[in-house]
C-alpha cells in the first residue's frame, strides 16, 4: 500500500546547504513541500527569499509558494554567514532572476495561517535557519503549537560546542531569543546539530561520485557542494562541508540511519562568551529529541539514490 506524501512546511535561509536540503525535499516522492518559508540568516531576506525561488524553478517547482519572513532576528543586532555562502548566499550556481514572485502576505502570517486551519499534530515543519519566523508565530498564536506534530530543526551543538563562536552554532547565535522560544514551546522536535552534522561532510569523494550521476540535478548540486567546501576550507583548516541543512530531510526520509536520545533543549540567551549555546538535558520521553549519530555512507546513499531517480 502506498502511503500519501507527508505534507511539509520548510522555513529556511538559502543558503548553500539549505538550497541542497531543498533539491532533496523536491526529488523524493515521499516529500510534498506545501510551501516554503524564508528568514535573514546566512544572507539578507531579500536574497534568501530569491534564492529559494531559483532552486524552487531550477527544481521545475515554481508552483510552491515562498513567503519571506522576518528580515532581522527578535532582539540581537543580526548577523550573517556570507564567509561560507558567498555574497549571493548561494555560491556555485548562476545567479537569476526567478520567474515566480513572492507570495503575497508574510512568513509569520502565513505559517500562523496555515497551522491554525491545520488538525491536532498533523503538520511537519523544517527550521534550517534562524527560528525568528516560528518563534514570532508562536508569540502571536501559541495555539498553533498543537498543530504541529513533529518539528525537525537544524539547530545548536553540544558534544561539538559552536561553529561560530567555540559555544554556538549560527542558527542559535543569529536569533537565541527565538530558539528559546520555539525549544519553550512543547513542541516535539527533532534537533540535527553539529554534534551529527560535522560527521556527515560532502568530501570531494561524495562529490565526484555525484557527478557520475547524469542529470543536471546531480551536476547542481555537486557545483553547490563544492562551492561549500572550497568556502569552508577557506575559514576551517581546509574542512570539507558539513550536510547541516540536507540532515533534516534526509533525517524525514531515512530516520533507520540515525541515533537520537530523548532530551529538552535550552538556549543561553544572557550575554557573555555561551550567548546562543544550546544546553541538552537528559529526560525519558523528550519533548526533544537530539541526533547523536548517523550513517554517512547511507546519508548519501540516499541522496544518490533521488538523483539516480532524475537521470
Ligand atoms: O550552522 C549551520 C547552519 O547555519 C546551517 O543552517 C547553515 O545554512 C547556516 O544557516
Ligand atoms: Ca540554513
């Protein structure tokens, strides 16, 4: 029996990775983008939001609706991350003007819209940038917490400490106060940090073995992988890029590959040196569930696999 595609609400910062995350999304017939939200994070709103529309047409979907949020975070002087993302947000791809405008109304007033007409715990949602857009939503309509039944984040570290600062990871750090708020909120949440996604990085193995797919999706995203690798090799001792954002999807997709344990997330959010560390207490049953490992050979298996689909 085949089961429908589970509808999915994506709030994110495009962002190289969160552009691979949604060519992900696009490709698997067991996913249905509903519609995409989009933040200031790695770069200003006004490119993360054009840039979720070029993949959104690169990937033949110029019918999903992209609605721009909040253009700065709740409380902090905004920050952003054009070291490993490039000016544009989206290095490794030819910047263009997408075809399909803006969706008309506001990231917030939309995922309020959305999740108020929407049944108890029948909506997924994926935050892959700053969470002000949800966090602000929930200030506004704390209902709609109920209505979402399982939030898969890509947010914070702990075993690993912080990417931008050595106790925060970006997404935390470019909006603490909302982080706080979503974590407060009850809601079950799956968290993908850098405690997994540092395990799971787009080595240029991976990358050359992407390429021998046919297709020009594999070829974009080899070109947005190794654009992200060359960025972060440049500021991180010649790493490879962690999958940060595409761990959320692939999380949707292939859960069987990872370990989490049942835990509740803090956030830091007084000023000091841990401003956006995110603290993970142990608990039987959650709310949160925090990934602890994953497969990397099965993680890009995966991905392999939807491309091989498009060939
Ligand atoms: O720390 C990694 C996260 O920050 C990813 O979501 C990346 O896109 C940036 O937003
Ligand atoms: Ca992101």
């Amino acid at each position: 029996m085949t089961t429908s595609p589970l509808p999915l609400i994506i709030d994110c910062d495009p962002g190289i990775d969160d552009a691979v995350m949604l060519m992900i999304a696009f490709m698997s017939p067991k996913l249905d983008v509903r519609a995409i939200t989009t933040v200031a994070g790695n770069v200003p709103l006004r490119l993360t939001s054009r840039n979720a529309r070029m993949i959104c047409e690169r990937m033949g979907r110029s019918g999903v609706p992209v609605y721009a949020g909040c253009p700065r975070p709740m409380l902090r002087k905004p920050v952003t991350a054009e070291d490993f993302h490039g000016e544009s947000g989206i290095e490794g791809i030819e910047i263009f003007a997408p075809k399909a405008p803006l969706a008309p109304g506001h990231g917030v007033g939309e995922l309020i819209a959305r999740l108020s007409a929407a049944a108890p715990a029948s909506q997924t949602v994926i935050l892959s940038g700053p969470m002000t857009n949800l966090a602000a939503a929930l200030v506004m309509a704390p209902e709609i917490a109920s209505k979402i039944g399982h939030l898969v984040v890509m947010a914070g570290g702990d075993r690993i400490g912080g990417n931008i600062t050595p106790f925060a990871e970006f997404n935390v750090f470019a909006d603490p106060h909302a982080a706080a708020i979503v974590f407060d909120a009850g809601i079950r949440t799956t968290v993908l940090s850098l405690d997994v996604t540092h395990t799971v990085r787009s080595e240029p193995e991976r990358v050359a073995s992407l390429r021998k797919i046919a297709g020009p999706e594999a070829e974009m995203m080899a070109d947005l992988l190794a654009a992200g690798n060359r960025l972060e090799a440049r500021w991180k001792n010649g790493q490879m890029a962690p999958m940060h954002d595409p761990s959320t999807v692939v999380y949707l997709l292939a859960p069987e590959i990872f370990e989490a344990k049942p835990c509740r997330v803090s956030v830091v959010t007084r000023p000091g040196a841990e401003f956006g560390r995110t603290k993970v207490k142990d608990t039987k049953r959650g709310p949160h569930h925090w990934v602890t490992s994953a497969d990397a050979d099965a993680f890009f298996a995966v991905i392999e696999d939807l491309l091989k689909a498009r060939a």
